[in-house]
C-alpha cells in the first residue's frame, strides 16, 4: 500500500467526532438497544439555496449505548439490515420522528425525511403500514419525505417499484439518495415515482476545489429539473459551495455549514438563532 492511499483509507474510517468511535456491534447488543429503546433521531436542517428559508429536516438515528456514548448508523445499521432488526428499528424511528414532528410543527410546513432501508421496500404492506403511522400521529403522509438510495431502488426493481408506487399513491413524497454514486440509468430514474433527487455529498463536499465535482453537480441538477425533480445537494461544508449551489439553481441545501444533526433541544435552540422562532 502507498502511504498516501493508507492515510486516504484512514481518514475515511476516522470519524468527526471522538464520541463515533466505531466497534463491534453483536446482534445480541443491538437486540437489547432496541428493547431498552436506546435509539434517539438527530434532525438536520435543510433550506432553500436561494433564500435560506427551512425547507424541512432529514432524521438521522443515533445509539445512545450505556458505557460507549453516542453510535453513530454506519455502524449499526448494516447489522440490522442483516438480522432483520431494521424492522422494529425502523418501527422506533418513524414513531419518534412523528411524535417530534406533531410536537414541534403541529401543521407548519417544514417536511421531514426518513432514511428507508433497502430491506423494507421487500414488503408491499409498507404503504399502509406508513400510513397507519401517519394517522396515529395526525400527520399527513404529503409532510414526510421517504429517502431511498439509488443503489437500493434500482436492485431488485420490481419490488421495489411495487412499494414505492403504493407510497407515491398514498401521498408520501419521494427521495432518491446518494445520487451519482450508484449506476442508475436516466430510463430507470424516470420511470420510478421520485419527487426528489439528493446529489450525493461525495460531489458536493469537492464542489469549491475540484471543477470536475463542480461541472457533475451542475449536470446532476439540469438532468434531475428536465425530470421535474427538485434536487437537495447534501454535504454544503462552506459559504462558497453555497453559492455555487444557487449559482447552478440547485433547490435546497444540506450539510454542516447550515446546520449539524442535532437532538431536538438544539433543534429548538437552532430556530431560535437562525429565525429567532
Ligand atoms: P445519508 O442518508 O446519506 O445521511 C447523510 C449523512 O451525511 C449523515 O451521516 C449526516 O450526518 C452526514 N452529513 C450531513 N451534513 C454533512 C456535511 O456537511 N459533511 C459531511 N461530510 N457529512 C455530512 P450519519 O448521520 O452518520 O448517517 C449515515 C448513514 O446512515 C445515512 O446516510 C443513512 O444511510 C444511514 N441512516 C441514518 N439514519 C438512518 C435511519 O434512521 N434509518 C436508516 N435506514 N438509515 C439511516
Ligand atoms: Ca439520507
Ligand atoms: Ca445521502
Ligand atoms: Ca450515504
């Protein structure tokens, strides 16, 4: 190995924050995380490129484990996603991000994003299921947004296809994620009933020192508009990737420079800081 691609893979594996140290997770553990619901959401701002004004939030999960601190998904949710735990996770998530959503923007209009596994797009009952969710919290289907990665749409289509027809008709919006790192093609993405597409942050977090990124995001955002999709780019790490964006007519924007995924008393001190709300 070259020491340059060494510590290329180093700093990949190294997370941001000393609490993310990644371990082992056992099933056995996560088994007893879901049952102790030790899972708490981070919700992370997203707003228009344009005018800065919220667009929403997309909920991220975080493991609170006793004696480790916080975990962060990419350490356990390829787990779940293996035994099948994603589904009482899954479970837990959506009830924690209604809940949230009801409390804090009873009919407001921020919308909120929920991360759906590959594994979940298997069962067609997953649209009434959602919907069922959405009654008991008295939230309209119209207010959340369901992200599916590329890769995980595009891999067993037909399914997949089936499941994310009946949540289209239910009236969830939908949202391809990590667009540009898999290999969909344009016939496939037009076919599938997204209302959104997120530029993955690969490209974005490069956009203010590499022109190749910068001419992708570009042609993502004309490609996904002559789609009539509305693009979020994910990863806007500083001001000029900012207005490049807006520069490029990209809809909405996501990453650290606007907000961090923060627990829902920061959210609240966010709003108040950002909008004085
Ligand atoms: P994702 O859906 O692509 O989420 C975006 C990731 O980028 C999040 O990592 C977020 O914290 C991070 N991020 C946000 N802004 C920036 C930025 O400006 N720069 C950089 N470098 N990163 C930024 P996180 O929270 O660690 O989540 C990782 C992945 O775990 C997610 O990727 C998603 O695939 C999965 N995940 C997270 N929460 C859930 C969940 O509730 N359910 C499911 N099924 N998967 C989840
Ligand atoms: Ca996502
Ligand atoms: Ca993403
Ligand atoms: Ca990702």
């Amino acid at each position: 190995l070259s020491a340059s691609w060494h510590d290329d893979l180093n700093s990949m594996a190294t997370p941001a924050s000393p609490l993310s140290a990644p371990h082992e997770v056992t099933e056995e553990a996560l088994l007893r995380g879901i049952e102790h619901e030790e899972f708490v959401m981070y919700y992370q701002p997203k707003v228009s490129c344009d005018t800065g004004a919220l667009a929403g939030f997309e909920a991220l999960v975080r493991w609170q484990c006793p004696g480790k601190g916080i975990v962060m998904p990419d350490s356990f949710i390829p787990l779940a996603e293996r035994t099948g735990l994603i589904a009482p996770l899954t479970e837990q998530i959506i009830s924690q991000s209604l809940d949230w959503l009801s409390a804090s923007f009873a009919n407001a209009s921020p919308l909120l994003s929920i991360n759906l596994s590959a594994k979940s797009l298997n069962h067609l009952d997953i649209a009434d299921h959602f919907a069922d969710h959405c009654a008991h919290y008295d939230i309209l289907p119209s207010r959340l947004i369901l992200e599916v990665t590329e890769t995980c749409a595009m891999t067993d289509a037909t399914v997949a296809l089936a499941a994310l027809t009946r949540l289209r008709l239910k009236g969830f919006n939908l949202s391809i994620d990590d667009f540009g790192v898999g290999y969909s093609s344009l016939a496939q993405l037009a076919r599938l009933p997204f209302s959104e597409l997120k530029i993955d942050k690969m490209f974005v977090s490069s956009a203010s020192n590499s022109k190749e990124s910068r001419m992708i995001v570009k042609g993502i955002v004309g490609l996904a508009h002559g789609l009539g999709l509305r693009v979020t780019a994910e990863g806007v790490e500083d001001e000029c990737t900012l207005d490049f964006l807006r520069d490029v007519e990209c809809d909405l924007a996501q990453g650290y420079f606007i907000g961090k995924p923060m627990d829902t008393a920061a959210v609240t001190s966010w709003m108040a800081l950002t909008y004085g709300t």
